[in-house]
C-alpha cells in the first residue's frame, strides 16, 4: 500500500506545473480611451537564474507580443522581438520606452482600477519553458513608471 501511495505522490508532484524562481514587480498596464485598440503592460522581472522572457498573453487582447523601443538614425521605433534577456539576479524594468508588453486588439476599454490578468512564458538556459499568472492594475494615462510617477 505504501508504494501505491508514494506512486501516486509522485505522479501528483511530476504534474504540478514548476514555478519559475522569477520575482515579477509593480505589474500594471496603461489605461486607454474609448475605441482604443492597442496599450502596454510593464513590469520588473528579476530571475535567480539566466532566462529569458519568450512570450505573454492575456485574455484581454487578440494579440500580445514582446516589444522593443530603440533608436534608428535619430528616430525612435518599436518593434517586436523574440526574447528580452533576464541575467541571473538583475532586475530588468518592462517600462514605457523599452522593453515592454504589447497588446494589440483589445477586447474593450480598459479604465484605471481594472485588473488585467496576464501570463507570461521564461525559458530558462536549458531550454524549459514556464508560464506565470500575473495581475496587472491598469494605471491612468500619462502614467510613466512606478507608482506615482507621472508624465
């Protein structure tokens, strides 16, 4: 009986989901206004281990994708990328103007107070892959960083 017990255990324990050792911060995503289709959601991410954000999602949006802020002959455009880097143990900020969350095709307005759930993918150096609930608040507009930081 007893080896049916651990059996069973240990089945349990292999198919609950591992959580990722990533610590997520201040997640938030900025407010729009009617008939807007398109917002960011930012946050700080900081992994005990090599890592690297692949992917998010959240039922609020047709479409989420991982997006970049960067310089081009003195212009300044975004893009999507395939990953953002997470170096064992430095916190990287997803913020306005880098690094960011991008949801595109929103299903309604979303007005500050909301909380919008996301989930985000971490594939760590050996190529495991982990998703992770997060609740973002949605912040007014203007809002440019953590709490309280204003345009």
């Amino acid at each position: 009986m007893k080896h049916y017990i651990a059996a069973a255990l240990s089945l349990i324990a292999f198919s609950l989901p591992a959580q990722a050792d990533l610590k997520i911060e201040d997640p938030w995503v900025r407010a729009t206004v009617p008939h807007q289709k398109v917002t960011g959601a930012f946050m700080r991410l900081t992994a005990s281990a090599d890592a690297k954000l692949v992917a998010a999602g959240s039922p609020v949006a047709g479409i989420v994708e991982i997006h970049e802020m960067a310089m081009e002959k003195d212009v300044m455009k975004m893009r999507p990328v395939a990953a953002v880097p997470l170096p064992a143990g430095q916190t990287v900020e997803l913020k306005p103007g880098a690094h960011h969350v991008m949801l595109l095709d929103l299903r309604k307005p979303l007005q500050p107070g909301d909380t919008v759930p996301l989930v985000i993918t971490v594939e760590g150096r050996d190529g495991k892959r982990e998703t992770l609930e997060v609740k973002a608040t949605v912040r007014p507009l203007g809002t440019m960083g953590g709490a309280g930081h204003e345009r």
